[in-house]
C-alpha cells in the first residue's frame, strides 16, 4: 500500500474533549461533526490503519 496516497476515504475515530464521546467517520469525505451531547467541534483521536503496534 502506498502511504502518499491519502486521497482514498480512510476511517478516523474522532472523540469529543468535553465528554469523551467517540465516533468512527471517513476522511476526506467526511467534516468534523460536532458533539451531539455538547454542540462543540470534535478533534481527531486515531488514525485507524491496518493493524496496531504495542
């Protein structure tokens, strides 16, 4: 797989500073949401790529 190619929709969990509620989108396609619990922008928490490193 070739990493420069960001351009494909890639899954991201997002997750809310204030309450901690989490989400899954896909970017580009998808914009930030805001919180459906506290109306406030919801940041980027992980990249979810192929597999995990420990």
């Amino acid at each position: 797989m070739d990493r420069a190619d960001r351009s494909k929709k890639e899954p991201v969990e997002i997750i809310c500073p204030k309450c901690r509620y989490t989400e899954i989108i896909y970017f580009p396609v998808d914009d930030l949401p805001l919180c459906p619990k506290c109306k406030i922008p919801m940041i980027i928490s992980e990249l979810l790529d192929e597999g995990k490193s420990y």
